[in-house]
C-alpha cells in the first residue's frame, strides 16, 4: 500500500508519481504524456480506464487514463492527431501533500522537437489534485514567444465503467453535438441520458452544466471549466478490435468524457494565458 504523500515510483520503466492521501484516495500520474493513469477514490475501484495492452515504452501514446491532447484536438489541424504533448516528457514543477491532499504540477514548454512540428513558444501546466473523492485536473497555456498562435485542447478522460450499455451519462439534453460517425453532421441531443449502443464520438458544443454518470449502484459527477465542449467516444465493437493496443472487449469497460476547446480554436497573444479545468467527483 502506498505511504500518504507523494513518491517516485516506476511504471514498467517510466517515470512516474504516485499520489496518496489518508482517507484512502490515490492516483498514478506517468511524466510520460503528462498523463494521469488510475485514480481510486477512498471508496475503492479505478475510476479511470487503461488499457492492459497499452504500450509503457515510451514509443507511442499510452492508451487510457487522461491523456492530454495538445496544441491539437483529434484531426483539427495540420499536426499528428491529439498534437505531441501526449508524447513528451514532462517535468515536476511543484509538489504538496498533507494527509487530505496530494497536489503536483507538472510542465512542459517549447523545445528544438516541439518547434520543428509548431513553431510556437509556449509554457503549459497540468495541476493534479487528490482529495478525498475528488479528482481536479487544471490545464494553462501560456504564449511564452513573441507571436499569436491558435490551438485546440482536451483531457481525454477514459473513465472505467463496469458495463457501457448499463450506463447513463445525464446533463447533455438539449446540447447541439457534432457527429463524427455520421460526417460530423451538427445534431441536437433531445434524449434524457445519454446511451451508447454503437460507436460513439460526439463534441457536444458550449455545455454549461455539470454531467452525472450513472452505473448501477455508483455514480460520478463530472464537471468543466474553461473547456466549452464536451467530447463523448466510445469505439464499440469493430473500432475496439481495429485498435492494437484494446482487447476486443475493451469497449464494454470503458467512456471517454472529455473536457475539451474544439470547436472553436483558442487564441494567445504573447504573454497571455488560458486556464481549463476538470473535476471527477466519486459519488
């Protein structure tokens, strides 16, 4: 069992942290990606997915948790898919921990590699809090260089449920969404839960309110600031299997719900910074 605090720990070869507090809530953040890889609130079970064929080498991204996608959303741009911050090392900028909380801060900024794909100077952090059965995920960007740049952004949550089907994701009744398996034609989300009985993957647009998963006897309690889009994506049987780093069955266990800016691409001016938060709350 993990000491109360914060330790350095490896993860089959990456550097990682692993963050406890005394009421029992613990996570694992990988430097590699930046990326928050289980977290169990004080009630128990991993409320985050990943992926037990994922590769931990460091040679492509790791498949679950929350990785952070950055200074590209998806397919959104010129760059690879999710841009390259879910591919570098990151550094621990700061660190605090009582026996309530745990709290790191992670960061990244423009190098000769970053460049060479997107010719920006910028400085980003990821803040990681624990705290009873509480998960809070800040992400800032500061323009660090001396021109404008535009960016799309998300924390690409793949929460762990115990069966998709028996889910209920509530709070995007009304919401307008583009459809990615059908063209990304713009719909309008008229049901009262969502549920996923195909292939999901969906940016719900400007959503303002908090969301609930429900799942049998336990729920959770999603909520966003900063990030204006909700991204909803499951990839069902087919998509599962295609992808070498799922079990085939992988798509009955997992929910990506994601705080995201896709929509509409943010701008920074030199010296300006932009903030976006997600908080899980086990309930």
């Amino acid at each position: 069992m993990a000491r109360t605090g914060i330790e350095r720990v490896d993860l089959k070869g990456l550097p990682a942290l692993r963050l406890a507090t005394g009421s029992g809530a613990s996570a694992v953040v990988s430097l590699f990606g930046g990326q928050v890889l289980s977290w169990t609130p004080p009630s128990g079970g991993d409320r985050l997915y990943l992926s037990p064929q994922a590769a931990n080498d460091g040679s492509r991204p790791i498949r679950g948790g929350i990785p952070v996608c950055f200074p590209q959303f998806a397919d959104l741009g010129p760059l690879t898919p999710h841009g390259f911050a879910r591919t570098a090392n990151w550094s621990v900028l700061t660190e605090r921990s009582d026996k309530d909380f745990a709290l790191i801060t992670l960061g990244l900024s423009d190098d000769e590699s970053t460049r060479a794909l997107w010719p920006h100077g910028f400085k980003a952090e990821l803040s990681i809090l624990i705290e009873e059965s509480r998960l809070d995920l800040e992400f800032e960007v500061t323009n660090s260089g001396d021109t404008e740049f535009e960016f799309t952004a998300a924390l690409h949550t793949y929460l762990a449920v115990r069966e998709v089907e028996q889910s209920r994701l509530e709070g995007l009744h009304g919401y307008s969404y583009g459809d990615k398996t059908d063209g990304n034609r713009i719909k309008r989300d008229s049901g009262d839960v969502v549920l996923i009985e195909a292939e999901t993957d969906r940016v719900y647009h400007d959503v303002q309110r908090p969301l609930l998963l429900r799942e049998y006897s336990r729920s959770l309690g999603i909520n966003a600031e900063g990030f204006a889009d909700v991204v909803v994506w499951n990839p069902w049987i087919e998509r599962s299997a295609a992808l070498a780093d799922l079990p085939n069955d992988a798509f009955r266990h997992l929910l990506c719900v994601e705080a995201a800016a896709a929509q509409h691409p943010l701008r920074l001016a030199p010296g300006d910074s932009w903030w976006g938060r997600q908080t899980l709350v086990a309930l």
